[in-house]
C-alpha cells in the first residue's frame, strides 16, 4: 500500500512539473510563427515549386516569391488601408486581382 501511495505522489509531482513549464513556455515565448505578427493572406503557384504569396507582417503587407531554395520580397505595398484586403476577400476575388489592383499589369 505504501508503495502505490509514493508511486501516485511521484505521478502527480511529474505531472504539475510538466504543465507548470508548458504553462511557462507558453508565457514567455513570443507568439510570433503564424500568430498574430504574420499571416499569409493568399497564395498562387507559379509551378510546382514556385509561388507567390501576400504576406501580412504587422501592419505592413508583402508580395514575396517563394521558390525551392529561397524567398524574395518582390514588394512592399504601402498603399494598403487596414480593410481593404477584407473586402476584397469577402467578395471572392482572386489573389490576381487583388495583385494587379497594388501591383498594376494587365487587368
């Protein structure tokens, strides 16, 4: 009986060490991969293995192409009102329009 009582003790004690340093972890590290810092509005393949991605970082929106070994930051788009983005999705555009709109081309 003694036995099992220390075997239960030592149970739990693993048990709160273990949420105590994931409630810990969870805490201090900042929130930053994929959090509230960035998200990753839309995408377009341009290949198999390339593709194109608007990206927002804080406040500030990005068109970055994305390949096998490297991604590179095409540009950087100031022009961007806070709910501009929003509305666009909401009305089922496209990535393509939404790029011409900021970016200019073809329409």
């Amino acid at each position: 009986m003694g036995g099992l009582v220390s075997f239960l003790i030592g149970l739990i004690s693993i048990i709160a060490i273990l949420l105590g340093t994931y409630w810990l972890l969870k805490r201090k590290l900042p929130n930053t991969v994929g959090g509230r810092f960035a998200k990753v509005i839309s995408r377009v393949y341009l290949d198999r293995t390339t593709s194109l991605v608007l990206v927002r970082i804080l406040k500030e929106y990005y068109v970055i192409l994305i390949g096998p070994n490297q991604a590179t930051v095409v540009k950087k788009l100031d022009t961007i009102e806070e709910g501009e983005i929003d509305t666009e999705a909401g009305r089922n555009s496209s990535f393509e329009s939404i790029l011409q709109k900021f970016v200019g081309g073809k329409k």
